[in-house]
C-alpha cells in the first residue's frame, strides 16, 4: 500500500511539475469550475426530493419540518400548483446542473489543450536550446515522437485524464455525502462496495498494463523512427528496390501497437459490464425487503426516487474514474518521456531570445581560435588537439585535409556549435563567452554540402526563418543576382522568386540549390561567410560557376572554406592543411606545392 501511495504521489508530482509553469490561477481556477460542478450535481439531484415528496403524499410534505419551513416563503398554493412549481423547480435544477457540467468540461478542454499547446512550444523550445552536440546523439524520429506524439498523447491520456478523474472525485463525494443525510447505512455500504470493486480489479490487472505500458513505449519509439527514416530517405530506398525491407520494420512496431492496443477496453471497460447489474440487483433486494417488511411505498418513494438517481450518477462517476484511473496507468510512459526532458531545467525560464541576443558581435581585425582541443562524447581520443589559428576580416582561408582530419570540426567551432573542452575563441582580442555565441552566429552566412530547402517559396527560403509579411524582396533580388541564380528564377520558373521549391527542393538540380544556399547564406549581409565542402556534390563546370559567383565577395568579407577539389581554393589568402586535427602546415597554393 505504501509503495502504491508512493507512486500515485510521484505520477501527480510530476504532472504538477509540467503544469505548474503554465499557470497556477489557471489550474486553480480549473479546481474552482470542478467543485462549482460537483455541488450543482448535488443541487440537480435532491431537488427531485420536493417534486417525489408532493407527487406521492402532499400532505405529509405539507407537515414535515422542511415543507412548512419551505411553503412559509410561499403565497397559499393548491397541492397541483405545488407540485407543478416543485417539477419546474426540478426541472431547472437538473439543467442548470447539466449546462454547468457541460460548461465545466469545455473550460478543461480549453485548459488542457491551452497547455498542450504551451508544453509542445516549450519542449520544442527547451531542445532547440542544446548545444549542436546534443543533436549528433539523438534519433531525429526520436525527438519527433516526443514533442508531437508524446505531448499530445500526454495532454489527452493523462492530463485529461487525470482533471477528469479529479472531478469525478469531487462528485463522487458530494453524491455520497446526499446519500449519507438520505440512508447513513446506505451511503456506507455503497462506498465500500463500489470502492472495493474497483480497487479489486484495478490491483488485479496492474502487471498487465504496466507490461503493456513498457511495450507500448519502446514500440511508439520504433515505429516512429523506422517511418522517419523511410520516407527521408525514400530515393536510395526506391533505387536499391529495398522498399519491402523497410517496410516490414515499421510493420513490426505497428504490429505490436495494434496488438497491445487491443487490450485497452478490457482494461478501461470490463467493470462496467458487471456493475451495472449488480448495482440494479441491490436497488431490487432494497426494495424486496421494504416489502417483506411491509413499509409503506408512499413513505418511501422519494428516498427511494433520489437514491436511484444518485446512484444513476454514481455508476458512471466510478466507471469513468475508473478508466480515465486505467488509461493515465497505460500512457504514463508519455508523462515520463515529456518530463525527461524538463527535470534538468526545472528553474529556468526558456525563451528562445531577447532583442540583445538578435544583435550580431561586430568585429573588425582578428578572430583566434585560441589553443583549442576538442573531443566528441564518447570518442576515445580528441579530434582537434591544440589548434591555434589566427583568421583576419576580410581574409579567403581554406582548410584541407583527408577525410577525419578535423576540417568540418573547425568550422563547426568556428561557427560555435561546439563548445571546447580547452581554449576558445577570441574576437578582436576579446573571448566569445557562452552567452555570446548567438549574437556571434547571427554574422555568420553557412553554405553547406547538403542544402536543406523547405517546401515553400524561392523567397521563403533565401530568406530562410523570416516571416512572408517582413521579407525584404530588393535584397531577395540582389544576393540571388549575387549567387548567380536570379536570371533562372526570372526566366525559368512560372511564378518568379514566388514559386514552390517542392519538399527538400526535389524540383531543382544541384547546383541551382547550391545557388539558392548561397543567396540565403548572403540575405543577412554577414560579416563571415563560411563553406563547407559546398560544392563537393557538383560537377566541375557547376563548381566553376558557383565559385564565379563568389570570386566578387573577395575582400568584402571573409571567407572560411572546406574544399573537396584544390582547384576550388587557388585563391585563397592562406591554407591550413590539418591532419588529426592539428595544423600539419599552412601558406598559399603555390607556397604549398598544391596542385588542383
């Protein structure tokens, strides 16, 4: 029993924790409608009391304590007028009582999708604040599923749930405190009954659904990586004719989804066939035994009247505490996947900037990439061991080397997405701490080997993040002429810098991404522009062109380039050429003996 208490204490902690953020007058304000609820639903169901009493002996109503007390606030009624107002007064009652629970339910639907919403963007939010690193370790399918799936599965199995539940108790108490003033013994029984059953079979099918639950996690987690990877890479899948293969391994995890789920109505609904039953058997031994007795139905009849609807009441109340009790035990792996990933940052406040942050770090002479070493989790020895470089404004630097010599690693440190374990950078004598790297990358234009395009606009995605209304089209114009790529929208596509580049720019060829990377990267007139392996994928007359294109930012800024053919950086101002990550030699093309 103590473990259970336990348990049940951690589940609400943790809900409580997620929730707490997005307001406690909300929440509280929630508990208020559900106790407001709970005594309406005790209000809707005594005031049939008056109506019964009248309707089977008025004159015993008349005489009672509560109808004298009652008809003095009156004007002189005949017995129809009388029970006429006491069914109207009935009437109202009820409906008032169903709008207020209808009423009730819209407000916690509103506060728990509200919060959906909020925990969605907040985890999305708190993920997009790791570090690059982080992002290297962790299945993009993965991260799909909890802050799609997981939250809103979250939200509508658990979080529902559980206020759900909640109010289901606040009524459920209210009722049987209406039954204790009607029959103590009564009210005794039926609580002990219906409590007994239900913790009875609950207890009894607890290993099944935690197995169940388990499963359902790891096969949620498979499915929805085996899917992402099927259709991101759906090319090479159609190509090399493997689409059966992956295709049966998300059939196995969906299988087992389909398979475990068919449990869930016997665990949520199988109480529910029986107790109604039982609850309506007891309802006919009562009243079998008040006529052995030989009780007078007229005396009985309200008493009879209200407990039949308060049990009414009473039987879905339990059921749905019951399984809303059964799905939250069956989906809490949603509660802890979404509270993984907030227990480190239970007093931060996440925001994704401040107008500081959107400021770029200007500089005018020299960034050092000061004694820096570097070694990735888990990697047994550093990649970058004790680089130091100097790169000056306005300068064309390349980097060469074979492949794991630690080129892109640079450029990643370059562009701070990772964070050395020793040394740093330092711009213009000044050290870029971590509270500055934002502002750092908001100078930095990144063409990479892989473009990525949005399946949206040419100008969506040369000015990439900026919202339709507040995209500066002259300067979509101007670097698209920059890049080379502006006479191809004007005269090749149907609807200019407004046509559709289809999802991930499957309507354009290589170097025409290529290009339209390149606008992006110059959108923000940055003051570094850096080139990783950019044009590795092209053929050489497309590389010629592209790197045409570039030739008339010589000198206007700086230029940080990762190349695949020599030929590509002939011009550069000086070429460190790296091997495991240290600087084997540096100079210019010819002081190096390179040939392209």
């Amino acid at each position: 029993m103590k473990y259970k208490l336990r348990s049940i204490w951690s589940f609400l902690q943790k809900a409580f924790f997620l929730a707490q953020p997005y307001g406690r007058k909300k929440l509280l304000g929630v508990f208020l409608v559900i106790l407001i609820q709970g005594l309406f639903q005790v209000v809707g169901v005594t005031s049939i009391l008056p109506f019964l009493a009248l309707a089977s002996n008025p004159g015993g109503f008349r005489q009672s304590g509560i109808g004298e007390k009652l008809l003095s606030y009156l004007p002189d009624l005949t017995d129809n007028q009388l029970l006429l107002m006491a069914g109207l007064f009935a009437i109202v009652m009820l409906v008032t009582s169903n709008v207020l629970m209808l009423a009730g339910e819209m407000i916690r639907t509103r506060y728990i999708y509200g919060f959906g919403h909020w925990l969605r963007l907040r985890l999305l939010t708190r993920i997009l604040r790791n570090p690059y690193s982080y992002f290297l370790q962790r299945n993009t399918g993965e991260l799909l599923k909890k802050t799609t799936g997981d939250v809103m599965a979250y939200v509508a199995s658990v979080l529902s749930p559980l206020m759900e539940s909640i109010a289901r108790i606040i009524t459920v108490l209210f009722l049987l405190t209406t039954l204790v003033l009607v029959d103590p013994v009564l009210a005794f029984f039926t609580a002990v009954g219906f409590t007994a059953y239900y913790v009875s079979i609950f207890t009894f099918l607890k290993k099944r659904r935690k197995a169940t639950s388990d499963a359902l996690k790891m096969a949620n987690r498979g499915a929805m990586k085996e899917i992402h990877q099927l259709l991101g890479g759906v090319k090479p899948i159609k190509v090399h004719g493997v689409e059966e293969s992956f295709l049966n391994r998300f059939a196995k995890h969906s299988a087992v989804q389909a398979s475990l789920h068919k449990w869930f109505p016997l665990y949520q609904n199988s109480p529910r066939y029986f107790i109604e039953p039982v609850a309506f058997g007891g309802m006919v031994a009562l009243v079998l035994i008040l006529s052995s007795r030989g009780d007078n139905f007229t005396d009985v009849l309200p008493t009879l009247g209200v407990m039949a609807l308060i049990g009414y009441r009473l039987i879905p109340s339990f059921q749905l505490l019951y399984g809303s009790a059964t799905g939250m035990t069956l989906m809490v792996h949603c509660l802890e996947e979404v509270y993984e990933e907030f227990v480190e940052v239970e007093s931060e406040r996440i925001q994704l900037s401040t107008r500081r942050e959107r400021e770029r770090l200007e500089w005018s002479d020299t960034l050092h990439l000061k004694d820096i070493t570097f070694q990735y989790n888990e990697a047994p020895v550093p990649v970058i061991q004790g680089l130091d470089l100097k790169i000056k404004r306005n300068q064309f630097v390349a980097f060469v080397g074979s492949t794991g010599s630690g080129k892109s690693t640079v450029i990643d440190i370059i562009m701070g997405l990772h964070t050395p374990q020793s040394g740093g950078l330092v711009l213009d004598g000044k050290p870029i701490e971590q509270d500055l790297v934002r502002r750092w990358r908001l100078g930095i234009g990144y063409v990479p080997q892989e473009i990525f395009l949005l399946d949206d606009t040419i100008a969506a995605n040369i000015a990439f993040g900026i919202g339709p209304d507040e995209i500066d089209m002259e300067q979509v114009k101007r670097v698209a002429e920059v890049a080379q790529i502006k006479e191809f929208i004007d005269s090749e596509l149907p609807d200019g810098f407004l046509s559709e580049v289809g999802e991930r720019g499957v309507r354009l060829s290589g170097g025409q991404r290529q290009r339209i990377g390149l606008a992006r990267a110059l959108y923000h007139k940055p003051s570094l522009l850096v080139l990783d392996e950019a044009t590795s994928a092209l053929d050489m007359e497309t590389e010629a062109a592209l790197m045409q294109a570039i030739e008339g930012l010589y000198g206007q800024i700086t230029l940080v380039v990762i190349a695949h053919r020599l030929s590509t950086v002939q011009r550069a101002d000086v070429i460190y050429r790296l091997d495991y990550g240290r600087v084997k030699d540096f100079g210019t093309f010819d002081e190096l003996g390179l040939q392209g």
